[in-house]
C-alpha cells in the first residue's frame, strides 16, 4: 500500500515536468524559427540578401507566385539578387506569423502588406503570404522549403 502510494506521488510529481520542459522547448523552437524568417525578412527590407544562405539548407526549395525557383542559391543569384538590386525600397507592414510543429518540422504561415519602389518604374503595393518549411540542423533552424505569393489589394 506504501509503495503503491509512493509510486502514484512520484508519478503525479513526475509527469508535469517532461510536459512543462518540453512546453518550454517548443516556445524556445518558435523563437528560433521566428528570428531565422525575422532575419530573412530584414535583408529583404535591406535590399541585401547577401549572407543569408546559412538560412537554408543546401537543397532547399523556393517556390514564388506560381513558379519553382530551384534552390535558394540558385533563387539568390538568378531571381532575389537581380531583383533587389533594381530596387529603391521594400518594405513589409501588417506582418503576422504562425509556427506549428509537425514531428520534426517546423510549418511558419506569414501574412503580410509589402511595397516595392523601384529604382525605375511604378511602386507596388500586394497583400503577400509565405509558408515556410524548416528543420533543426544541429543547433538551428534551417529552411527546408519556401513559398510565397502575392496580390493586389482589393478596392
């Protein structure tokens, strides 16, 4: 009777912490995948992508309105880098995301305003949304596939 009511303590005692531990891990998990998107999200906004490589895992995906951009050093150097640099600003408002976990991986959702003013030619203003696939690589999170997409505003 003892020890059965020992055992049903240390059990009751015992359960919480794995869960309040492992809670503590996923809040920690979506902090990382937050600032890995948040700092993505910067370049962009600093028409400088350069670096951003480590963001991503080597066979990465991207994937933009509607086409397959190959991998992101392959998006960097053929789409993302030539397009920034033709740029005067890019500018994101309205920014929102949300990060589930699925097993190993990680699923971020961002909606957002942005607008473009290009060096030459007529600003554009889109409502865009982004899913965004990443796993842990050793210590960090890494992109694993992108894909966004945008639209005019309504009205």
């Amino acid at each position: 009777m003892i020890f059965a009511l020992r055992l049903a303590v240390a059990t009751s005692l015992a359960m919480p912490i794995p869960a309040a531990a492992q809670s503590l891990s996923r809040m920690a998990d979506t902090k990382a995948v937050e600032a890995v998107l948040s700092e993505y999200k910067t370049a962009i906004e600093k028409l400088d992508a350069t670096g951003t490589e480590h963001l991503f895992v080597t066979d990465s995906q991207i994937f933009e309105t509607g086409g397959s951009e190959g991998t992101y050093t392959t998006y960097l150097s053929h789409h993302l880098g030539p397009e920034l640099a033709a740029f005067k600003s890019f500018k994101f408002s309205d920014y929102k995301i949300s990060v589930r976990f699925e097993g190993p991986v990680a699923l971020a959702t961002e909606s957002y305003r942005y607008r473009i003013e290009p060096k030459a030619g007529v600003v554009a203003e889109r409502l865009g949304v982004a899913t965004s696939v990443l796993r842990r690589v050793g210590n960090s999170w890494k992109i694993i596939s992108m894909h966004n997409s945008g639209r005019k505003p309504k009205g």
